[in-house]
C-alpha cells in the first residue's frame, strides 16, 4: 500500500511517502490509523485528533469506516485551505 | 470543461477568451479571480506557499466543474489554480462560467469557488513576517458557504 502524507501531517510524521505491508487484520480506514498511530511518537501526535484530518482513498474521500487493501493509494491530510 | 493546475501565472483576459471562442450562445460570462493577500490573520505575510495533491486535485476540480454543469446549463466553465511560493498580490485561482443567461453564470460561479474551497487538495502555508511560517487553518465559514449548496441541492429535489 501507498501511502501519502500531506501540510503539516507530512511535516509532523517527516515524510511525504511510503510504501507499506497492510497488516492482514487491518481492514478499514479507521484501523488503518490506529495501526499507524502505535508506530512512533511523530505519527501518534500527528493522528491523534481524527477531526483534524482527512483520509482519501484512491483520490477519493473516505470516511472512517471505508475498506482498505493492500493495493490502495491512500493519503492523509489536514482540511483544505486551497481557493 | 477546463481544470488547469499550475505553478506559473495566468492571464485573465486571454483564459475567457479562448473559452468563449466561437460559441456565440453564450449571453455571458462571470469570474472570480483569487489574489494573495498581504494579511495572514493580524500577521504581515511575506509570501504563502500552495501544497497540493497531484491527480487528486485535477480529479477533484473536473468533479467540482461536472457539479456545475448538472446543475446549471453552462456553455463554458474554466477552473485554474496555482501551487507553489506566492507573493502578496499575485493571483491564486481562477473560476469561470459561461452561459446563455446571466443567472446561472453568477450562481454557477460562486459554487465554483466555494466548492473548490472546501473540497480541492490543496493547503496553504503562510510566510509572515513576525511568526516564520504556520499553515493556514481551514475556516467554518468556508464549510458553511460549501454546504450552502448542498441544501440547495436538496430543497431543488424535493
């Protein structure tokens, strides 16, 4: 899995990108972060307000309880500020 | 239908022209066009630099433009953003929409850029003069002008 980091979630975690193995007990978007969360303090500050951060999966908005796999492309970002 | 994401400058005049060119059903056409402010809060800004999600953002903007077009009976629409390090009075975005009538290109327009607000992937980090850099937090009025539309939506369904 793709994953994506955005703003200042790109900065707190201190990096843009990675590449992952989806553990196989991880299904949604929200065990996803959770998972994420348990990996260092950066990523456990970063994703500690789930209403300050929005998850897209295969450039699609998803909400906490969306699926998913391995193959996906996700991003995590704060609320946008773009206009 | 016209999503451009750019790092360069546009050019307001030439944009709508070559979007209206040789469609002589149009009755008129409105635009906003965004410009970087000299104010981030109560801060002086030096500069502001636009992150974005490359292929979301352009994935989003068609899907924003789509919107307007079922929504209104437009001619023409343009949606043109810029990323990277802007100075005080350069232009950000640009939003256009062209129709027969004048109503829906002012109603179609102001959805552009509200929708756009709320819905694009893009952030906005500001270079003050006083307090370095802070990225931009995402405003309730900015939600509440996006959901306008979504009630709009609901009350022309029902």
């Amino acid at each position: 899995m793709k994953i994506l980091y955005f703003a200042w979630l790109r900065q707190k975690i201190g990096i843009d990108s990675e590449e992952i193995e989806l553990p196989s007990h991880i299904t949604d978007v929200a065990g996803l972060i959770e998972w994420l969360k348990k990996r260092n303090e950066n990523f456990a500050e970063a994703l500690s307000d789930f209403k300050s951060i929005r998850v897209a999966v295969n450039q699609e908005f998803a909400e906490p309880d969306a699926l998913v796999a391995q193959g996906d492309e996700v991003a995590i970002f704060p609320p946008m500020t773009g206009g | 239908m016209v999503v451009k994401v750019q790092s360069q400058d546009f050019d307001v005049g030439m944009e709508l022209s070559s979007l209206t060119m040789g469609n002589t059903a149009i009755g008129g056409i409105t635009s906003f066009i965004g410009l970087v402010r000299d104010l981030g809060g109560d801060d002086a800004l030096k500069a502001m630099t636009l992150e974005h999600y490359p292929g979301m953002t352009e994935k989003m903007l068609r899907e924003i433009e789509a919107e307007a077009n079922n929504r209104w009976p437009l001619e023409a629409s343009l949606i043109v953003h810029r990323y990277g390090r802007l100075e005080p009075g350069d232009q950000i975005v640009l939003v256009a929409a062209a129709s027969a009538h004048r109503q829906a290109a002012f109603d179609s327009c102001s959805f552009l850029i509200d929708w756009l607000k709320t819905k694009a992937p893009f952030w906005k980090l500001e270079n003050t003069r006083e307090k370095g850099a802070r990225w931009v937090e995402a405003k309730a009025t900015d939600d509440r002008a996006a959901e306008r539309w979504e009630r709009l939506k609901k009350d022309t369904a029902e």
